[in-house]
C-alpha cells in the first residue's frame, strides 16, 4: 500500500511530518455515457476500472469524483434493457453530472475547453484523470492524468483525420498532461514516436478482461444462435466503417479458406450490427459465405460463445490493447492475428501469429488451431496462465500510483511500466 502524500515540514511540537489533504482525483467517466465511446473499447475499459479504483482509493485515504452525463442509460454491455450501469453510483464516490450544449458528436469536444475548467472548480480535486483524449480540455485548470489507449488517427491521417483540425487540439491536450497511460507496452512505443513527448511522461498500465471471463459451458448460446457444427469467432464493434478492422477481408478470406478445404466451420461475427453492419451482412449473404452475424453479445452471454469457439480470429491490423483476445484466452480459446500491435503483448503464448497483412497466413493459422489438437490444448493452457496477469484490481492500483506520482510532479526518468 502507497504511503500518503506528506509534506517534509514538521509539526510545531515534534517531528511528525504534516501530510497533504487526502488526494481527491476527478476522473472523466464519461465514455460510460457517450453513445460512441461507451460500448467500444473506451467505454469496456471505463466499465472495468471504476469500480476497482473506487475501492484502491478509498483504501489509500484518497477520494474519486466521477463526471458524468446528465443520466445514466442501462449497462452497455449487459442484456438490453438489463439493469442501469453498475458504475453510475459507486461507494464514496461522489457523481457530479455535467450539462452541455446538444451538439453533433464531430463538434462535442468544443465546449470543453471553456466549461470543463469551471465544472473541475466544483468538484475541488486536485488532480484530473481523463479515461480518453476525448471530451478534453487543453487548459483544464488542474494537473491531468491521461489515458491514451493509441494514436491511430497519427500513424494514418489519410483515413482517419479528414480535417486533421480536431485531432491537432486534442493530442494537444494530451501533451499538455502530466502523466499519460498507455494501455500496453505497443501503444506506448507508437505514442513516443507520434507524439513527441518525454519518455518519463508515459507509463504502461494495462487493461484487463472482467473475472466473468472462464471456461462456460457453451450449450445454451449455441442453441439460441442455432450452431451444430465447429464455429471460430470474432468478437468487435461492426456498427462503424473503421478500415482497420477489415472485418470484410475476414469474412472473404474464411469463404475462400472454407470452400478450398471443405471446411464444415462456420464464422460467428458477434457485435453490434447497425448501419455499415447491415450492409457487411448483406454483401456476406449476397456471396453465400457460411458467416452468422450474433449482433450484440452481453457479457453474461460472451464466456460461453468465447468458449465454444475452435479459436478467436482477428484481422485487425493494429490494437492499442485487443481486449477481445485476452477474453478469448481467459476462457481457454486460442488466438490467431496478425504479429502487429498490442494482439501479440496481450495474447502472448495463447495465440498463433501471421504476418500483418497476410490473411492466407491468418487463416492457415485458423485451421492449424482447428485441426491440431494438441496444439490446441497447449495454446488454450497456456494462455489461460498468461491471462491471470491481468486484473483490473492490479490496473486499479497502478492507476491510482500514477496519480500520487502525478501530485508531486509527474516524470521520474524513463518511465515504462509502474
């Protein structure tokens, strides 16, 4: 356990050192709320963090206030119309709601900059964690902590920075910070090389996969989706066109590695399906490729379609962390990606890799994972090990050792994981 924040002075009548208010931190929660932050990556991280860090906090005599969102809807990642977030009232942390001006999401980051100072005056802490670069301020009047969980919109502009206007203020924003986080070792390479920060300004605390996810008993959710035979899996958002997923390149390279080999496999897409997912599925119908689309899987439901699965398959081209595949392997269901990112740090022994780009090799991967038992097994054994060094616990109490490095000061030499 961290000692307190103490001053070097000493009492009038002794040499008991006087300490600093307990640390009360300000942590943007606001992924929780925001329509499309909240059931991607930042809003899974959000979800897993808080209630841990509550806790650590509350153990080293500091203190949380959460801002939110005028309301709270239910669990983004529970059964629809399930239960309200599990995070909107958390144990000695305080909630303050912020109100903003009804915007289009490419210009809600605006605001920010003049109105979240004034909310930070109001919750009198002295320090700022934001979960994301999104929603930031570049002058928040506190020290800030920042999240990055990558910095995809700088290693492709072309695709991703149509303007490149919003994402200058925001990175600005974020090398303004005292500390950034960086959620693996991979995201904090790129961050160093894109962002041109010091070295010592930038530690690795990693994610983590919820305690949910084991080994379950996959009959039921097989039932309900109606699947006989062996299945592999891919796990992610289809709702938003993001190039990097190349969720359509996927679905081409199992139809061809399937009708070459007559394969009995089918690919189980789950994630939600709105907009450019109807047509990703449309054109998979259109082609006759043996692919189920789940649409949204709650996470009572996702240990068991994880371990159903013969593997889990990704064809994304980079990861700042790939959450999807430490799932996967903390239900004993191997990995095949390609060798780039954060997929081979996150999925370590428990996943086979291709070459980046190569989705012959990928597949090749799939049926070797399929097809060889014993690789199998050792893959599903040992990623299940590897899983266990993750825990949101453990993010937690990283976290919360950042935030006292960042009350008194911020960089200590070159500073890689805490």
């Amino acid at each position: 356990m961290s000692a307190p924040l103490c001053n070097p002075m000493t009492s009038k009548g002794g040499t008991a050192p006087l300490c600093n208010p307990p640390l009360r931190v300000a942590v943007d929660a606001r992924p929780l709320d925001i329509p499309y932050l909240r059931s991607q990556g930042i809003g899974r991280y959000a979800h897993g963090l808080l209630g841990p860090l509550a806790e650590v906090a509350a153990e080293r005599g500091g203190q949380l206030v959460l801002l939110r969102e005028p309301t709270s809807g239910p669990a983004a990642f529970a059964q629809p119309g399930g239960d309200p977030e599990p995070t909107s009232a958390l144990p000695g942390a305080p909630t303050l709601r912020l109100r903003r001006p009804q915007l289009p999401p490419r210009l809600a980051d605006w605001p920010e900059h003049l109105l979240l100072p004034i909310d930070l005056r109001r919750t009198r802490a002295q320090l700022l964690h934001a979960l994301s670069i999104y929603r930031t301020a570049v002058r928040p009047g506190l020290p800030s902590v920042m999240t990055m969980h990558d910095v995809i919109p700088l290693m492709w502009p072309d695709e991703y920075m149509r303007t490149g206007l919003k994402y200058r203020v925001l990175y600005a924003a974020a090398r303004r910070a005292r500390l950034l986080l960086a959620v693996s070792e991979a995201s904090r390479r790129d961050i160093l090389d894109h962002l041109d920060v010091d070295p010592g300004r930038v530690l690795t605390v990693h994610e983590a996969a919820d305690a949910r996810f084991a080994p379950a008993d996959p009959r039921g959710v097989r039932e309900r989706l109606g699947l006989k035979g062996p299945y592999v899996l891919y796990v992610g958002g289809l709702s938003s066109p993001d190039p990097r997923k190349n969720a359509a390149g996927l679905i081409d390279a199992f139809e061809r590695w399937r009708v070459a080999g007559g394969r009995e496999e089918t690919l189980v897409l789950a994630g939600e399906l709105s907009g450019p997912g109807e047509e990703l599925r449309a054109s998979a119908q259109r082609a006759g490729a043996r692919v189920l689309f789940a649409g949204f899987a709650p996470d009572e439901e996702l240990p068991a379609l994880y371990s159903g699965a013969s593997c889990f398959v990704t064809a994304s081209r980079y990861e700042g962390f790939g959450l999807p595949a430490l799932e996967a392997i903390s239900c004993a269901t191997p990995v095949a990606a390609f060798d780039a990112g954060a997929v081979p740090e996150v999925a370590g022994p428990g996943a086979l890799m291709a070459p980046p780009g190569d989705l012959a090799s990928l597949m090749g991967a799939v049926g070797r994972i399929c097809d060889e038992p014993e690789l199998r097994r050792r893959l599903a054994n040992q990623g299940r090990e590897h899983a266990r060094r993750f825990s949101w616990r453990r993010t937690a109490e990283l976290t919360w050792a950042a935030y006292e490095q960042a009350a008194r000061g911020g960089a200590k030499g070159d500073a890689a994981p805490l």
